[in-house]
C-alpha cells in the first residue's frame, strides 16, 4: 500500500480530534473529487513500519481518540489488506479508545 499523508489534529473527519490516514490510489475517480492528487496508486509514500509507527505515535496523545481512513480509496485491492491489518492493530492495541472512521 501507498499513502499520501497521515495528518494529525483533524476535526473534519471524525466525531473529535482526529488522525486521518489517506490512502494513495483510488481507481473509482468520482467527478468532482476533491482528492484527485490521492487517485494514482503509484504516488504518494510507501507504507511501511516507519510510517506506522508516526500513525501509532500520533494516535498514543490522550486528546486523540478517532482514526479516519480516507483516500483515495482505502478498500481497493491494493489497499484493503494493509487497512485491515491496520484497523486490527489499531482495536488490539487501543480497544475502544480509538473509534476507526
């Protein structure tokens, strides 16, 4: 999987401050997306332990309690399975302090 940026402090996205995740790749290309930078599965950085452990280091602040999986599209093929690891980890590791959006 590739990303595009984990942004931390959002509160577009979730019910409070929120870490957002946004995937890279998206192959549905909505007219009108707002996150056409997000669409090309080649772009963006490549996901691996590095980056998540600055997801978990963002998501470790007290005041932080929403992870928002955006996109691109975070359930296309060569997504889905690092976001399901991810999420598992995430509900593992933070029970219900972390609601997953």
């Amino acid at each position: 999987m590739r990303y595009s940026l984990i942004e931390e402090y959002n509160i577009q996205n979730g019910v409070s401050a929120t870490v957002s995740l946004w995937t890279q790749g998206c192959p549905i290309r909505c007219k009108g997306c707002h996150n056409q930078h997000t669409w090309n599965f080649d772009g963006g950085k490549e996901w691996n332990d590095e980056a998540l452990n600055e997801l978990l280091f963002k998501l470790n602040k007290p005041f932080l309690k929403d992870l928002a999986i955006l996109g691109g599209e975070p359930l296309a093929p060569q997504n889905i399975d690092d976001v399901i690891s991810i999420c598992k980890l995430i509900k593992m590791d933070y029970g219900d302090k972390v609601n997953i959006f």
